[in-house]
C-alpha cells in the first residue's frame, strides 16, 4: 500500500473537462497516473480517505472524466443510493453497466435462494449465501468477478464506488474479492470511504501492496482564495482566506457553504464577516444550518442538541440518554445527521461535529432555557456515570438552575479545588461564582463564600473583600470565623488598605482576649499580613512601619512560630539583625512540624536561613518539607520546589537546581508566567549559564515576558538573570541596564542585603567589561562592609573576588582572594569556591608564582569540572596551560570528591537499587546514572557495584553531605 498526500496551491487543466478541484495537483495527478496505465493495459487500484466535505466525491467524478477522455469503460455508483440495503445492491448497480443479463435481473432475483423462481440460469444451482443470507460464498464471487473480467477483455474499464463504506457486506466482499484478482487486467477499481470507517474488506483491500492510498488534506488559505474566485469570481485578501480558513478549517464543503452564504446575504468578502474564532459565525452561514438542521424530524434536532452539548467523543449510550430519546431513534438521527456531514465518527465508537463552527451553530438556535436545561441533564447524567468534577462542572458552568442544587455546588467546589491545585485560580473563580449568584452572595452560605472571596484574591481583589466580609458577618463557627477574619485581613492588604488590615489585626486581639471566643491567638493573623504584604510594594512598605519586628518569642505555640518565621524573613532581607534572624528561623524549624503548623511558615523560616547565607540549611529545610508535602494537593508544594531550586543553585548543585526547577514549571506557559513562577525561571536562568549552556538560556529568556509583567518582587530576579545573560552574550551595555533596574526594584523593596541577590556582583563583573573599574570597586566595597557587619559569609567571599578582579594592584590580589577562599571553605558553596580558586589561581601565575598557582588551579579546575561548570573549567583549563602545566582529566578521589548527583546515586546503588529505579527517582537517564556510577567506583578506587556499600559504610559517607 502506497500513501499519497497533496495540498499545493497551484492548479492546471484536465483534458476534456473544466477546472479541477481545488490545491487537488497531486491527487490529480496520481489519478492521470493509473487511468494512462489502466489505458495502456495495466491494472490500477485507489482508494480515497477522508472526512466528509474533503473532497473524495469531487476527485472521483475528476477521475470519471479523465477516463472519459481517455476512451476508457467507465461504471460508477455511489453506495447506499441504490434504495433499500439489500445484499449486492451496490454490486448490482455495477454490474449493470457491464452485463445485458445482469441488467434484466431484478435486484430481488439476486437476494433469493438457489433455483427460486425468477432467477437468471447462469445464477441457478449456485450456493448464493450462508446461513444469515448476509455473506456470498466464493463460488458467487468467483461468478460476480468473471462479469468484470469479460468487460475488461473488450477494453480497458474504470469501476468507481463513492462511500464504499456505505455498501452492503455482500457487496463489500465482491469489491475485496475483485481487488485481490485485477492482476493481469486493464482494470482501475477506485473507491473512496469515510475516515475511520471500519469495515474489514476495505481493510483488505487497502492493504493490498497494488492499492495506492490517497488522503486529501485541507485546503490552505490560498485554496480559499481560488475557491473563492471559482465560485465568486472575486479576488480577496489573505486577511479574508485566514479568516475563512479559521472558521471552516480547510474543510472544502464547510468553506463552499460558507462562501455561498456570503454570496446569498451579500455581504462583503471580508474578514470581519467571516467566523475567526469558535462561537463566533456569521448570520448567513446560522441561517443555512439551522435551516438544514429543523428540515430533520424532531427527534434528530434533539439528537443534534445532544451531541452538541456533550461536546467531543460523544458516545451514543449518552447522546441518547440525554436526548431522551430510544437508543434505535438516536442510532437513525445519527445516520442522519452524518448523512448531511455535520457529524462524523471518530472511530472508536463516538462521534463528534465535523467542525466546531457547526456544532455552535446547532448551540446557538437553542434558547438560553433550553441550554440550561440540557446542560443540567449532562451534568447530572456524567455525574452518576462517575465523571470527574472538572467534568460535570463545565456542564453546570452553562445550567444556572442546576449549578444552585446542593450536589452541582458540591461538584463545583470540587472542581474548584482542583483548579487551584493546577494554579488555575481564574478557572477556580469562574466555577465558584456558578454556585453563588451575585444577587444572593448576601445570605449565601459563609463557607462557599469564604472558598470564593480566597480564589478571587489574585483575581478580583474588591469582590474577594466583598465576598470575604460577607463571609465574617454570616460565619457563626469559630473555626471558619477566624480563617475568614484572616483571610478579610489578608485580601485587605493585597489591595494596600492596610488601616483597615491593621484594625481587623486589633479586632482579632480584642476578640481573642474574650474567654472562650474560640479565636486562635492574632499572632497568626499578623503572620499572615505580613506574608500577604509582599504581594504590594506600597502596602508592604507601609506596614513595616506600623508593626514591630520582636524577633525574642519564644515559639512555643504555632502562632508565634509563623509570626517569627515571616519577621526572620523580613529582617534577613533587609539586613536588619541578622544573627537573630537566623536564631529565629531555627526556631521555627527546630519546634515545628507539618503537623502542627502551615508548611508556609515553614518554607518562610528556610527562606530566612538563605537570605542569611545559609543556603545549605535551608535546603535542608525545604527537602524536608517536600518529602512530607502532597505534591497534587499542597499549594505551597511549587513555591517550595522553586525555593530549592534557588538554594541549589546557589551550592553549585546545578543539575539539582534544574531538576526542581523544572518541576516547579511543569505546565506552565512561560508566557504567561506569573510572579510565583518568576523565582523557578530566575534560578534555571542562572543554573544554566552556570553550565554554560548558552544556547538553552537564551531560549528559555525569549519565552520570557520583557518586560517583565509587574514590580512584584519576584522578578527582580529575573531581571537580575536576564542581565547576567546579556553579559555571557558579551553585550555589557543591555546588561548593565537590567541590573540598574535590578538595584532600583531591590531598593524599593527594601531587599538590601546582599545574600538576597548576586545581582550586585554580576553588575561589577559587567561595569569591569565596559571598563569601569571605580564603579565595580565601589559595588565590591559596600558588599564586603556588609557581608562582615551581618556575618554573610557567602556574600562576603564573592565580594573579596570581586574586589581582588577590580582592584588595579597585582600584590593586593592574592591576599584579597586567600581570605575570601577561607571565608567559603566554611560554607558549601562549591561554585563560588571554585571561582576564587581559579581567580586566586591566576592572581599568583601573574606574580610569577607558578608551582602556588599550578596546585590552586588543579584544584579548582576538578571542583569546576565536579559541578559541571563548563565556563569556569575551561578558565581553569586555559589558566593551567599558561602555568605550563599539561592537565589531562580532572582526578580526585574519596567521598568528598564526589559531586551531589554522584553522591546520590552511589546511595541508592548502594541499597541495591537498579539503574533504571535510580534513573526514575532522579529524574535522569539511565545512560547518565551508568556515567555516574563510573565516576564514583573511579573516584572511590573500586571496580564495581559490590564494593560499594562497604566502600561508603567505612568511609562514614553520608549522602546528605556532599556535593553541597
């Protein structure tokens, strides 16, 4: 079998008839093809596939011309015309035109048993059918077949069956059991049959290795455009043909009814006439199919409305049932309606609209009562059938009167649910206001009202306070008084009212101090405010100057441990007390649990212990909480990926920081990324140029909103990678734009330290290419003063780096680099030590100081190579050549020369995990744990797996311990 394609834009003539079909050159040509050699003697057979409308039928009567003027015998039927389906009707239609006798017969003589009465000689004392009449035996075939093979003897003959799948099985078989014998004959059998038809003889028949398959493809918006002129006799624009080729999408029938309907309504040939976008459809092209559509009885408008309303794969046990209708009425209306080329099957036993242009036709002539009361049905029905909430809440999202029943709001919240849990909180919106009419949100039920106002807080921020107080005044619960209270509170400061934030925070104290109010203590309200603060720059700054910053509770109760945990963040970022920061956030951690407080505050503690230069602690932190954390129903379960991602990033743990991040954007369309999506994209941004890999960061950046979309602070981060991304690409200029953005957003968010963000130093990398030593001594000088005030020990090493790469004294280098190396030998920031050994390196090579400079550079040229930063060990690689050193492979051994990836792995082989386990839990290829593993038995002196359990038991490895 031979599959053949076409749709070219360019058109020619037939021999002996008028224009061909449309962007048809190919097929065309392929049917020139077979019916010269047909002409010439030899056998050819095709069969034509495709929905209705694409044009079979068209290429068919092309073919019937063609063989026409080549002076062929031509029969041709098209099946299912030739009135009731009786066995061998389409076959009798045929044969008909070939045989005299056949022609005298009646039809009714063919279905009759051996020697009745009527029936032709040559047909008597033949064992016609089996047992159920249905099925022709070989002997019939075999007598059938001969008819065709007496023709072909007087001259070439074309046979051409339309909508063969529509034959009769009878027929079916003579047509399969003619195909398999046209070897040696001057015979061209063409049939053609609807896309996922499955009938088994014309199976066979397409398989045969003789049968040349031709699928039409849509016409492109030039073929509109011919059309368009064939049919109109105007030219058009490409605006129109797009506009056309949009709505009919490339369907030949569905673009001719459209073009007609322009014609008949006379209206102009223009884009704003035609439909562009599903639900939208011109008055002319409604009026025609929906006139189509009420010339069918009742019974199949209803099942027309049925199938419409269910939408795509829609199977006929529900078509009927929503429909009301009999399964054998909805079978018949079916019929119909595929008859007509509104719907089609897809092959799997349920049925769809050949485009959605016509399926909202048929929605559009219901009325809006009507709609909502079939929508309500298919709710209800998928409902029972065990459908999912996301699934019936689409069909309650269209049914007002059912969407307020208690179950369809169950399901609506539901559905909700999920939707936030897939960070779809406009989709979560839209189902719960489904469940509460706005005219009766006053004395709705507090809970609904309370899970809305929440959506809508970053959707809708005055109706989620509207909502929200609504929920307060009706809630009688002290339980869900006090999430309301907080959640009022919080939506309040989102909007930047934090006066009135600040007296719901009174009210709470007030209330609290009552006996047996049932409020939980306002610690956790004020915690609450202040992590909602960081969503508005004017809201945050006014409320730190309202609310004190004690960083001395104790942290007995849950309340006081999210209160310190939001101020440790605070204060570390600000560079205010950091050493009580960081007391405070290990508080936090060290007390609390996922089981007695909001795994928020949790990650809030962590992210206090990074912004204090402890990235190794908060990884661990974050770790923690991810292991305990649902990742399909924790809402924090991305921001805590992206976090980690961040804190990895930072220990040169870069596969681990591309592997979180990852993660945490799975899903997301970069394009329309949001803030909390702007950290994952702002430490992959920098993992990547961190391996070097240049080509995927740039890609990364272009999808990438610029500018960036808000002043949130999150993507100060972003700004801050997008710069360091223009200085890889040696374009110091843009760069430096960037992080000047970078220092003013900081700024305005009072994120001063400089263990918040390196943007600092990459901008004094940047002002060093454009050759500004004084401004990147200046930036160099303020990071060191406070990296040493606040105890910031990584901070403080790339600080001395880059003062030692700014400073215009050669002796002064080395001495600026050997403190920033002790510095972050005590820290795990494997990447950062590894730049200020090469730095430091480089600086004692210059002083002549070659065999000092040669042991450096060794040693930072396999710490570069052991976290995979390619720009930095080929630095290190070029620094020891001039040394005249003749590196061969970077070589270390023992644990600690294991990376964090190799430590991994060597764990979990260890506990006799299979490579591909390792490579599944790890989120790699089984060919990198194979790498992986090589490395480790080099590095450990061992030869294989076996050795490896006892090799890491004596050595007291822990895996948690390296690589960091």
């Amino acid at each position: 079998m031979t599959v053949a394609h076409g749709s070219v834009p360019h058109t020619r003539q037939l021999r002996g008839q008028g224009p061909e079909p449309v962007e048809r050159e190919r097929e065309l040509a392929l049917l020139v093809e077979l019916t010269r050699r047909t002409a010439a003697g030899d056998p050819a057979l095709v069969m034509l596939e495709g929905p209705d409308g694409i044009g079979k039928t068209t290429l068919l009567r092309a073919l019937v011309a063609q063989a026409r003027a080549e002076d062929l015998r031509v029969v041709h039927t098209t099946a299912g015309q030739e009135g009731e389906r009786l066995p061998l009707s389409t076959a009798h239609a045929l044969l008909a035109g070939l045989d005299a006798d056949v022609a005298r017969t009646p039809l009714t003589a063919w279905t009759n048993p051996p020697g009745a009465s009527g029936t032709d000689a040559r047909w008597r004392g033949l064992p016609f059918y089996d047992v159920d009449g249905a099925s022709p035996s070989f002997g019939v075939l075999a007598e059938l077949h001969e008819v065709v093979r007496s023709a072909a003897g007087d001259g070439p003959l074309v046979i051409v069956v339309d909508d063969a799948d529509e034959a009769d099985t009878a027929s079916l078989r003579f047509l399969a059991h003619t195909a398999r014998r046209l070897a040696g004959l001057p015979v061209l059998l063409a049939l053609a049959r609807r896309s996922g038809a499955d009938e088994p003889a014309l199976n066979d028949v397409a398989a045969l290795p003789l049968c040349r398959l031709v699928r039409p493809r849509p016409l492109t918006s030039e073929g509109i455009g011919l059309l368009t002129l064939r049919l109109l006799g105007s030219k058009t624009d490409a605006a129109f043909q797009e506009s056309c080729l949009a709505a009919t999408n490339g369907n030949p029938l569905l673009a001719t009814r459209l073009l007609t309907a322009l014609r008949e309504e006379r209206l102009p040939l223009t884009a704003d006439h035609v439909a562009s976008v599903p639900g939208q459809h011109i008055h002319a092209l409604r009026l025609r199919a929906a006139g189509l559509l009420h010339r069918h009885p009742a019974a199949t408008v209803q099942a027309a409305r049925a199938l419409a309303v269910l939408g795509d794969r829609a199977t006929p046990e529900n078509g009927a049932r929503l429909a009301l209708l009999d399964c054998s009425v909805f079978a018949r209306s079916l019929l119909a309606l595929v008859s007509n080329g509104l719907v089609t099957s897809n092959g799997d036993g349920s049925w769809s609209y050949s485009h959605a242009l016509v399926r909202n036709v048929v929605l559009a002539d219901m009325t809006d009562d009507e709609r909502d009361a079939v929508h309500g049905r298919a709710a209800r029905l998928l409902h029972d059938d065990g459908a999912s909430p996301s699934e019936v809440a689409e069909h309650l999202c269209h049914a007002p009167s059912t969407a307020r029943q208690p179950w369809a709001a169950a399901v609506l919240r539901d559905a909700a649910r999920e939707a936030v849990l897939h960070a779809s909180p406009v989709r979560a919106v839209e189902l719960l206001r489904a469940c509460v009419p706005e005219d009766a949100a006053e004395a709705g039920d507090p809970s609904l009202l309370f899970e809305l106002g929440v959506a809508e807080m970053g959707v809708d921020a005055e109706a989620s306070v509207r909502h929200l107080t609504s929920a307060l005044d009706g809630a009688t619960e002290p339980k869900l008084r006090l999430r309301a209270l907080g959640a009022l509170a919080e939506a309040l400061t989102r909007q930047g009212q934090v006066a009135r934030a600040a007296d719901l925070l009174a009210r709470c104290r007030s209330e609290a101090a009552l006996p047996a109010s049932g409020l939980a203590d306002p610690q956790l309200m004020e915690a609450q405010l202040l992590i909602a603060a960081t969503a508005n720059r004017a809201a945050y700054t006014e409320l730190l100057q309202t609310v004190p910053f004690d960083l001395s509770l104790p942290g007995d109760t849950p309340g006081q441990r999210a209160l310190l945990a939001s101020r440790a963040v605070i204060s570390a970022s600000r560079m205010d007390r950091v050493a009580e920061a960081v007391a405070a956030a290990r508080i936090v951690i060290g007390r609390g649990t996922t089981t007695t407080d909001a795994p928020i505050y949790l990650g809030v503690a962590a992210s206090g212990l990074l912004y204090a230069d402890l990235p190794h602690e908060a990884e661990a932190a974050y770790q923690k909480l991810l292991i305990g954390a649902d990742a399909l129903l924790d809402p924090t379960y991305r921001s805590l990926l992206a976090l980690s991602a961040e804190a990895h990033q930072r220990l040169g743990a870069l596969e681990q920081a591309l592997r979180a991040s990852a993660a945490a954007l799975a899903g997301v369309t970069v394009a329309r990324a949001t803030p909390y999506e702007a950290l994952p994209l702002a430490a992959r941004l920098h993992a990547l140029l961190d391996q070097g890999d240049l080509a995927q960061a740039d890609l990364l950046d272009a999808e990438i909103p610029d500018p960036v979309q808000d002043d949130s602070w999150q993507w100060n981060e972003v700004v801050s990678a997008r710069g360091r991304l223009y200085l890889a690409k040696e374009d110091p200029t843009r760069a430096l734009a960037h992080f000047e953005e970078c220092a003013r957003r900081q700024a305005g968010w009072q994120r001063t330290s400089p263990a918040v963000s390196p943007w600092w130093y990459w901008a004094g990398r940047t002002h060093l290419a454009l050759g500004d030593r004084a401004s990147a001594v200046a930036l160099a000088e303020r990071a060191v003063a406070d990296a040493r005030s606040a105890g910031l020990p990584c901070a403080l090493g790339s600080g001395l780096e880059l003062w030692a790469a700014a400073t215009t004294g050669d002796d002064q280098r080395p001495a600026l680099l050997e403190e920033a190396e002790q510095v972050l030998m005590g820290t795990r920031a494997a990447l950062w030590l590894a730049r200020v050994r090469v730095a430091r390196g480089q600086a004692l090579q210059r002083l002549g100081y070659k065999k000092a400079a040669r042991e450096v550079l060794r040693q930072g040229w396999e710490e570069a190579y052991g976290v995979g930063s390619v720009p930095l060990h080929t630095v290190a690689y070029r620094a020891l050549l001039a040394t005249g050193a003749r590196p061969r492979r970077p070589v270390s051994r023992g644990p600690g020369a294991l990376t964090q990836s190799e430590s991994q792995v060597a764990r979990l082989a260890a506990d006799g995990r299979s490579n591909a386990y390792i490579a599944e839990t790890l989120f790699v290829t089984r060919r990198t744990v194979e790498v992986h593993l090589t490395s480790v038995y080099r590095k450990l002196g061992l030869t294989g797996r076996r050795e490896l359990r006892d090799s890491l038991e004596s050595q007291d490895f822990h895996d948690a311990g390296h690589g960091q």
